[in-house]
C-alpha cells in the first residue's frame, strides 16, 4: 500500500515553493493536463507492480521528501 497521498503531497510542495503547478510542468517541460493527470494517478508515479510486489513481501510504501541544500 502506497501510504503518500502525492496529489496532496505535490500541491503542498507547490504551496511551499510559492510556484502553481502550471509553472511546475513549464519548468519540467510539459504541459500542466500532463502533470495533473501524473498527479491523479499515483500508480502512474509509482509503479503499480512494484507496489504489489513489495505489499506481497509485507511492506507498505512510504516517500519521504529531502530538500536539497
């Protein structure tokens, strides 16, 4: 199980950057549908079968997020 709600989780980060995530696909370079459909899906993000593979070995999944220095 995937404990990260990532549409929360990157809109939170937006919040903190003071970006949109607009400007967030404009930087990555790709389109702002692209990134919202990324962020909605979260087994497009992490990998559905590695989730199941990882919950079959008794783990649940949690991101942790490092800022850079």
């Amino acid at each position: 199980m995937l404990k990260n709600n990532i549409e929360v989780d990157v809109k939170v980060k937006c919040i903190e950057a003071g970006t949109t995530q607009a400007k967030l696909a404009e930087d990555v370079g790709t389109t702002p549908s692209y990134v919202n459909r990324l962020i909605k899906k979260n087994e497009n993000i992490v990998n559905k079968t590695f989730v199941q593979m990882l919950e079959t070995l008794g783990y649940d999944i949690e991101l942790k997020y490092v800022k850079r220095d």
